[in-house]
C-alpha cells in the first residue's frame, strides 16, 4: 500500500484514501470487516485501487496501522 499519510490531515477530516492494488480490494475490505470500531470502508474506483476510509478521530493512527501492515 502507498501513500499513507503520516499524521491526520490538518482540517480534522477523518477520511483516508489509499491505493492498493486493485485485486487486494476485497482481501482488505473483508480485513476492514473484521476491525468495525476502526473505520468505514468504501471503494473509490477498484480499477485504479483507490479506497476510502472513514475514520474516527481517535482511530485514526490504529486505521493507518492496520492498512501498513
């Protein structure tokens, strides 16, 4: 996975966009399932990869973790 930002953008937003490889979508959307408290999970466009997730202020670093590793 790419370009994860480091810390949450400054305008309090909550949302996370990544870019996963289109055929791992479904692999980290099942993983999202698993983590409810973290985030929602949508996808943006499974051709290009993009994913977007809907994080809780306070899940935001545990979120970033999860989609890193």
């Amino acid at each position: 996975m790419s370009d994860i930002p480091s810390q949450p953008p400054s305008c309090n937003s909550e949302e996370i966009y990544a870019k996963v490889l289109p055929e791992n979508i479904t692999e980290l959307k099942w993983l999202m399932e698993d983590y409810k408290h973290l985030a929602l999970f949508g996808i943006m466009d499974s051709c290009a990869g993009i994913v977007k997730l809907a994080a809780k202020e306070e899940t935001y670093f545990e979120t970033l973790d999860v989609l890193e590793n």
